[in-house]
C-alpha cells in the first residue's frame, strides 16, 4: 500500500485509566503535533486523524471563520486547543471559537467524525460546559445546543451572530469541497 493511503483513515487507541495516566500519556506526547487527546470517565483516548478527516475539518473552519468575518460577529478561533476541566475531562475538538468575547472554554466546539465516537462525545462537553457542538458525519451536519445541563438537537445555531447561518448551504458547500475546495468557498462566499 502506497504511503499516502495509510494516513487517509483515522487511527483511534483507546485505553481505560487514570488522570494521572491520562496526564503522563499527554506529556509522552507533547511534541507530537497532528495527535489529539481525550479524557473523560476513566478513558483515555489517542486519534491520529487521517487525511480526509483534516480536509474536512479545514474546510468547515474556514467556512465558519469567513461567515464570522463577513457578518462581522467577534470571534477567537481555537482551533483543537486543549480544553480541560482538571481531574475530570480533557477534549480537543477539530475546531473551536469563542463568539462575542474570549473564554477560557470555547462557546463552539466543531467535531469531524470517520472512525467513532459521535455524539458520544457529547459527555465530554457536557462535563466542560461548552454551550455548542456541532458533528459532521457521512454528509450530514447535526448540531447540539447545551440547556439546563444536558445537549439537546438544533435546527439552527443559538449562539450570537451564528443563528443566521445558513445550514444547508454550508453542508453544501463542505459536500462541494471533496472535490474542489475553491469552489466551495467561492459558492460560499457569494451566497452568505
């Protein structure tokens, strides 16, 4: 096999253990850019993403950050920043922003998902308290809105300035990205 084709699927390890371990496992890994971390309840989690999950994950960061830019809503990209709750929960999602005023947890938190994990994930930023979390999954964008303690399915974003975006033209545009990321923010771009 081409090495190309190795780095297109996620590679996942999940291992139970402590926040100790969790945090030394975290240290091990320090210089290891392009590799995420997750701790939450006991389990230890290492995604290498593959090549298609950072397209993906580039793309709707882009068509995010420019709908924030071109609406002219304050935001602070966070990229996969570390958010962490200490002793508790770690998580780095794909994407990250805080809208309207800098936090110390982003209000957004984007997740792109090939391997497993979905809305599973969703604990981990109960436990962290962001107020939004978005997943794409096999084309389909679904979106979570944190209530009265626990997630509940939106239609739209509740967060200021992003309730005005457009929902299908932006899954339209990161489907049209597979195949030509240029046009897909030009489409965008016009559109919005």
């Amino acid at each position: 096999m081409p090495p190309l084709l190795d780095k297109i699927t996620d590679q996942r390890i999940i291992h139970h253990g402590t926040w100790e371990q969790f945090k030394l496992i975290q240290k091990g890994f320090d210089s290891s850019s392009g590799v995420r971390l997750f701790y939450y309840d006991g389990m230890i989690e290492i995604l290498m993403p593959g090549r298609e999950h950072e397209i993906f994950a580039s793309i709707i960061g882009y068509l995010v950050t420019t709908f924030l830019t071109e609406k002219g809503i304050f935001f602070q990209p966070t990229r996969s920043m570390t958010q962490e709750k200490e002793g508790v929960v770690s998580a780095q999602a794909d994407e990250s922003y805080c809208i309207v005023s800098v936090k110390p947890i982003p209000d957004l938190s984007i997740e792109v998902v090939f391997t497993s994990g979905g809305t599973s994930k969703l604990q981990r930023y109960q436990a962290l308290g962001v107020p939004e979390v978005w997943f794409w999954e096999d084309g389909s964008l679904k979106l979570y809105h944190l209530q009265d303690g626990s997630y509940d399915p939106v239609d739209c974003s509740q967060l200021p300035g992003l309730s005005e975006l457009d929902l299908d033209l932006l899954r339209r545009c990161i489907l049209i990205a597979e195949t030509d990321a240029g046009e897909a923010i030009r489409a965008f771009r016009r559109e919005i």
